[in-house]
C-alpha cells in the first residue's frame, strides 16, 4: 500500500518532531510519500502540484494546507505568494483537491491547527476550515479531519504564553539547532508552549495528536479497525 502527504513544512517534518516518522514505525508495511515543502501556500502547493508527476496509484493521499495562507501574512518576508481572500482561497483550493483526487483512491483533507496556541488567529483559521470542509463534503471518496478542534479540545485544559515565531530567522535557527524531539520539547516548554514548537510546528505531543488523527484515518480505510498511536 501506498499513502501520500501532500502540505508544507508540518508535513516535511522540519522545524519541530515529525509525525511522519511515526507513522513510518507504525505502518512498516505501508510506503510513504512525503511531499511536504516549507512555506508552502495554497497557491505555492497549486503551482507546485502542476508540475510534479504524482504517481497514480495511491491508496491514500492526505492534503493538510492552509496554515500559511494565515501565518505568511504576519511575516515581513514572505517566501510565497498568499491567497489574498476567502474567495481566491476556496479557488485553489478546489483545484488542487480536483488534481489530488485523480491520483488516489481515497482523499483526507486536513485542517490548518494553530497560529498561536492562544487563539489569537482563530478567525481567520475557521474561515478557512469552513472552506476546506465544504468542498471535502462535494466529494464521496474525501474525507476531513479538523485539527483546530482535536488541537483547541487539548488546549482548553491548560495555560498557553502567546509565544508566536514570526522572526523568519528564528525559524531558521530552531530547524538548524532544535533537531532533537527531547531538546525541541525542552524549549516549547520555555517558551510556555503544549502542543508545537513555536505557536505553529509541532512538538511531541502535538506530532502525537497530528499522528493519531491520521492513524484512524488509515485504520479506517485501508484496513477497517482502529489502532490508537501512543
């Protein structure tokens, strides 16, 4: 069997703990793509999957966008270009669904989590969530999964800081000296963070919760149990 990740620099796994590698030890006999790419944007995935030659036999394809549509903004230097509205958004959106769905038996569209662990974009993130689940309903063979509330559900139980790294070089420090799981939860937890790195990449507990998500989708529908991660 084959699974597909499509998204950004959450799904590559850098900066922050890989729920990939997870997923890799869990499912050995499954063969996985990895196709994430930092920074990547709705437009920048959409541009991107025009000219990459998807393999067309994929058992299942998860597509996880969206979180730098809202995070990009709030950086001075943007390395791709940024759905400018809801609309344009929805736009690329549906086209790159359109291109996934061609190469898989099954779709698993996924919900941008967290810009902030305090909620301080959420606005912005549920509109854009409405929008993915909207067009994953036109579709029989899509299924969603919603991360903001699997993520807002965790962290509704304990005290977040507002820590938000939006100092591209930061970024770049943290995935050059924070490789680590054990060194990269260490300074989560200086930074008053549960579930990521720095407001936006994962951590291990929340590579945990991003892996168990996409563990059900896989027990579901390849192989019809359910099998938690841990």
């Amino acid at each position: 069997m084959k699974i597909g990740l499509i998204g950004d620099s959450l799904t590559e796994g850098r900066p922050g703990v890989s729920f990939v590698n997870s997923l890799k030890e869990n499912y050995q006999s499954i063969s996985f793509d990895n196709l994430g790419k930092p920074g990547e944007t709705v437009k920048s995935l959409h541009t991107r999957l025009t000219k990459l030659n998807l393999d067309t036999n994929y058992d299942l394809i998860f597509l996880w966008i969206g979180v730098n549509d809202v995070y990009s903004k709030l950086l001075k230097f943007q390395a791709q270009p940024v759905a400018k509205d809801p609309e344009e958004f929805r736009e690329y959106y549906s086209k790159i669904l359109d291109m996934v769905i061609a190469f898989s038996t099954h779709v698993i569209t996924v919900s941008p989590a967290l810009v902030g662990e305090t909620s301080q974009n959420d606005k912005e993130i549920k509109s854009l969530i409405s929008i993915i689940q909207s067009l994953s309903r036109d579709h029989s063979n899509v299924n969603f999964i919603d991360l903001h509330s699997v993520f807002s559900k965790h962290l509704s139980n304990v005290t977040s800081s507002d820590y938000l790294s939006i100092n591209v070089m930061r970024v770049m420090m943290d995935v050059l000296f924070y490789k680590n799981p054990t060194r990269i939860d260490r300074l989560s937890k200086k930074r008053g963070l549960h579930l990521t790195l720095d407001g936006i990449h994962l951590n291990s507990k929340g590579s945990s919760l991003v892996a168990a998500q996409y563990s059900n989708m896989i027990d579901q529908l390849l192989f019809n149990h359910h099998k938690s991660i841990q």
